[in-house]
C-alpha cells in the first residue's frame, strides 16, 4: 500500500470487511448481504469509476437511495479518491444547475433515482450521468488490480461534501477532507472510550432510513458497522412504530418531529419495542419535560444527542445519566471526550462556569469549510475552533445546556428576542406538546414574535392569553407573542426538522 495513502478513509472500513466477510452487513429487501459481498461490489465499481475516466480529486455526485449497493457505490468512489457531493432530496433544478456547475465529473444513479430534473440539467451542462448497475456491469469486464481495495485519496484532499442548504439559492456545502473522514469519532475503533463503546453495543441491528448523503445518517451507520453491527433497510414506505419489532430493531436515529409521533403511539397503546436499546433523538431542540416523558413511556433507551452537519455528533446524554439526576433533560449532555469545548462571549473569550454565551468546539475530524464561500467559511472557522453559532452554557460537571440559534433571533422595537427561550417557556404548559416561535415583519416595529402550538393528544387547548401569561411570567413581558396559531401538526422539512420557513409562511406580515 503507498505510505502516503496508508489508512486513509475508507480503508480502515475496508480491512474491518475484510477480515469478517461472512458477518452480515445490511438486511435488505428480505435478503443479507455480507460484508464479502459489499467488498466485491465496491472493487468492482472501482474498476467502473476508473473505467468511465474518473480518478483521484474528480468531483462526484451521487443520487442515490438507500441500498447496500448505494453504500458500495460511496465507498468505491471514495476508495478511488473522488471528491462525493451527496444530492440530498429536495433540491430545486436551479440549486442542481449551481451544484453541477461547479466542475462536476459525473453524476452516479441507481434504480431508486427518477430525478427528471437532474437528468435535465445534467444533459444541459454535459455532465455525463453513470448508472451504478452500468457501472458494476463495465467493472466486471475489467481486470481485477492489486488496489481495487486500496484507498488512494490524499489526507488533504476533499473527500466529501455535504450540502446544508439551499436557501440562497447556491446550496450551501460543508467540506470534509480524507484526512477528517479517516479520524471521525465513530469510525476509527481503535480510539472509541468507554462511552463510545457503550453506545457502540446498542448499534447490533441498526435501523437505517431516510437518505446516505446526510452527514450525520452516514456517521451513525459507520458506527454500526463498525462495531460488528447490521444495517436494516426496511420496506417502503415505513411502517413506524411497527418496524422496530418486525425488524427487531435495537438502535435507531430520529428526529424530534419522528419522536413525537412515537410518543402519540405509546401513549395510545404500547408499541412492542422490545428489543430497542438506543433511540437517539437528535437534529433539534426537545423540551427538558418531553425528553422525560420519552423516558417514562419508552424505557431507559433515549439518547439526546446534539451535533451539526459541520462537526459531528459532539455530546450525548446517556440514559442512565438523567435516570441518576432527572434534573439533566434540560442538557444535551457531555461533550464526547474528543471534544473541546468552550463558552465565549461576542469578543471571543471565555465565559465562566454557567453563563451563556457561544458554543465553539474543535477536534481533528471536523470540516475545513463551506465550498466556494470565503467570507462564511471566515465567520464560522477562527484558529481551528468552529463556531456553532449556538448558545449554551456548560456546568461545573461538563453538561452543556443550550439556549437557542443565534440567528434564531426576533427583533422587536430593536431588542433582541431568542426563539429558544420562549419555545421552552410555551412547551412547558402541561397541555402543549409542541411549540415553536418564527419572525414575521411588522410595520411598527420591524419584526413580531409568532408562536406555533401543537397541544397534546386528548388535551383541551390551552387559551391564547393563558400562553401569553406564561411567556410573561418565564421570559418577560416584550417577549410574549403577538399571535398565537394552534397547529395539529407542524410541517416538516426534507432533513425532518420542523419547518420554520413554512410556518412563517403562514403568517401575514403586520
């Protein structure tokens, strides 16, 4: 192997295939499919990737589903070098113009992909379009080599690019080198800590859905396999919360929205969730008392994770940490041990022990920047620190509470409200199940606070003034909302977050 690509990202991935081929990787459409057998197809669709022209440093876009042959088609690019660009779902033909724009190779599809829009702007722009099963079928008539399983990307080269955003109008995409990937925290076993290695455990039978090219999915499946584990693909569309017992599901990533909606089953009923050891909610904020009621009702398996898609997952409240002191749901835990973390002030420095000001963090495996965009990428990346942009403090035990977006803000008569504290302060009426607060402009007073509110199942509604009332009492007078819209659900965007825009979106402005 060439020293200077020794171990990078995926080969560590590859040599732990390699030496357990009979272990099962994924289930899939009824079927196992060994790590042998993902081995083969990766080799194989590098003998395609190198055929159709493609090497080390080729820009790559993948639109592809969720499938072991999906898994192989990333990790063949990567093991050629090639710099991905994950095509999330949802993107408009005008932010897949400005993706492939940009000095794109190729575009790869599988037989899940029927983007008409994509095929379009691909043809427009002469990026030629690869079919993966065209791929695999090309590599077979290919000699094998000696380093169709040898990982040849450059620790300082681009190795993939996530993309955040497309509210500009040019998708936002956060840069990852080989050289991050080859350190992430979950994919490099040999440094897992004892807390890790807990979580690792729970990942035997790990239910994977929703898309590959989603940072923070592909971190939590590497973590699967990894440790031994097997991905599940459940059929379409996804029964929930049947499939943990049809699947014997034990560890599964979800969003809040996807958590509420299996709180609504459980309290109903009691969904057979028998086998279940980790469920790790992630991706927004959750009420300190529906995390403890998630507890009571599903049991000692929720996580509450928090990361970003430029960083990782960066801490975890363990369950039996909050069964030990219940007083911790409203934290999203410790930093994981590879974590610095710091609390500063608008100036930089850092805040004492409790107060709240800027959450910055540091580790090797975070992103380098945003792709072609200088001015966010200095705004977010000072000395090898990153900016969340989230406030949050951090007690005298390592627990980090958080407090809001700093850019989820309101300003009305030019004072600064945060959305966070007032969402907390509406969720904590025992008859709301959710609530979340938008901007809307306002002709006299520049912007108005705006509160959504989804009451709880078989709850009475609480009145407008009562929740008004209530952000007075626990925030303030100038932060109780000018309106407040009762919701039976809130809509959700493509990541599975609450969407704002949309909610917004509903309100006329003033």
């Amino acid at each position: 192997m060439d020293e200077q690509h020794a171990g990078t990202f995926p080969q560590t991935l590859i040599d732990a295939f390699r030496a357990a081929p009979d272990r099962p990787a994924f289930e899939y459409e009824g079927r196992t499919v060994t790590r042998g057998e993902v081995l083969d197809a990766v080799a194989t669709l590098v003998r395609g990737l190198r055929g159709a022209g493609l090497t080390a440093g080729s820009y790559v876009a993948l639109d592809t589903g969720v499938s072991p042959e999906a898994f192989a088609v990333r990790i063949a690019a990567h093991t050629v070098g090639c710099t991905v660009i994950g095509l999330r779902p949802g993107l408009t033909r005008e932010h897949l113009r400005s993706i492939l724009a940009r000095d794109v190779s190729a575009v790869v599809t599988d037989d899940t992909a029927s983007n008409a829009e994509l095929h379009a702007e691909a043809a427009e722009l002469g990026v030629p379009l690869l079919d993966a099963a065209s791929l695999r079928s090309a590599g077979e008539a290919l000699p094998g080599s000696g380093d169709d399983l040898t990982a040849q990307g450059n620790p300082d080269d681009v190795g993939i690019i996530h993309l955040t955003s497309g509210s500009t109008g040019r998708p936002k995409g956060t840069v990852v080198t080989y050289g991050a990937l080859t350190h992430n925290w979950a994919l490099e076993p040999s440094r897992w800590n004892d807390r890790v290695r807990r979580l690792a455990a729970r990942y035997e039978r790990f239910l994977l859905f929703g898309t590959l090219n989603s940072a923070v999915v592909f971190e939590h499946l590497g973590l699967c396999l990894m440790s031994g584990g097997t991905a599940v693909i459940p059929g379409q569309p996804l029964r929930f919360p049947e499939v943990f017992a049809q699947h014997r599901i034990t560890a599964c990533l979800v969003t809040v929205p996807r958590l509420y909606a299996l709180l609504d089953a459980a309290r109903e009923g009691s969904p057979d969730l028998s086998t279940l050891r980790n469920l790790l909610v992630a991706g927004s904020p959750l009420p300190p008392h529906r995390l403890t009621e998630a507890a009571a009702l599903l049991g000692p398996v929720v996580h509450h994770g928090y990361g970003q898609t430029e960083t990782g997952m960066l801490s975890v409240l363990e369950p039996a940490e909050l069964t030990g002191d219940p007083a911790l749901a409203d934290s999203v835990g410790r930093p994981l041990e590879t974590v610095e973390t710091r609390v500063r002030d608008s100036e930089g420095q850092d805040v004492p022990t409790g107060d709240t000001g800027e959450v910055w963090v540091r580790r090797p495996d975070f992103f380098r920047g945003y792709w072609d965009d200088v001015e966010e990428t200095a705004d977010v990346l000072r000395d090898g620190w990153v900016r969340t942009r989230d406030l949050g403090s951090l007690d005298a035990d390592g627990y980090l509470r958080l407090a809001g977006r700093i850019r989820d803000i309101i300003i009305v008569n030019a004072i600064v409200h945060y959305a966070g504290p007032i969402e907390r302060a509406l969720a904590s009426h025992p008859d709301v199940d959710q609530a979340y607060v938008v901007s809307v402009p306002d002709e006299h007073t520049g912007e108005a606070i705006h509160a959504f509110v989804v009451p709880r199942p078989a709850a009475v509604a609480p009145e407008e003034e009562t929740l008004r009332k209530l952000v007075a009492r626990e925030v303030g007078a100038a932060s109780v909302p000018a309106g407040v819209v009762l919701l039976t659900e809130v809509p959700v965007a493509p990541s599975g977050k609450p969407d704002k825009a949309a909610l917004r979106a509903m309100v006329s402005p003033r």
